[in-house]
C-alpha cells in the first residue's frame, strides 16, 4: 500500500526540542525534516560527519558556520548547500519565531 506523508505535518515550533524525522533509508542515503525553532549548536561543537549532507532550506531562516571560515552561511528558503564528508561545521542561529524547516539527505560518497 503506498502512504502519502507531507513535510510541513506535525510541525514543532518555537522554543521547544529540535526534531529530527528519518523518512527514508536505504543503504548509503538517509532522507531526514528537522524542524528548528530558535535553536543553534552549543558553544564549541561542530559536526563533523563521515558522510554527505546536501541541505535545503524550506522554510524559515538559518545561518550555518565552517570551520575555517570567519564568513557565516546564511540560508532563506530555497537556497541549498551540499556538505562534503568530514566538513566541520555547526549551526549558529535558526529563526525564533517561524519554524526552521531543513530536508537533509545524508549519502555516502
């Protein structure tokens, strides 16, 4: 039976968790929504990944960090940025108040 889901359902918002939803894995690509409202990453952490992370941005606002880099990354919606493994990098501010939607495809390279 095929099950049609939406990205925008049961949307968390402001001020509560960050939500992470896997909606497909299969080997070597995983397909996740992560729902931001207002957070960034601690003090001094960076993700540091093994694989892949092409990002959009679909709604909201956020503004991503490279180490290495004094520029910051700012994405609205729409804009896209693909993250090479191992690419350290941390969030450094979400929108407060609209809920940060982001569909993250991690794939192995």
């Amino acid at each position: 039976m095929t099950t049609l889901s939406n990205l925008f359902d049961e949307l968390s918002g402001a001020g509560v968790a960050e939500q992470f939803v896997e909606l497909l894995a299969r080997p070597g690509l995983r397909v996740e929504r992560v729902v931001s409202g207002g957070q960034a990453s601690p003090r001094g952490f960076w993700y540091d990944q093994p694989e892949g992370e092409w990002l959009v941005l679909l709604q909201g606002a956020a503004t991503l960090a490279f180490e290495g880099e004094n520029a910051l990354c700012s994405l609205e919606v729409g804009d896209f940025i693909d993250i090479a493994p191992h690419r350290r990098h941390r969030v450094e501010w979400t929108h407060p108040t609209i809920p940060t939607i982001w569909l993250a495809v991690h794939y192995a390279r």
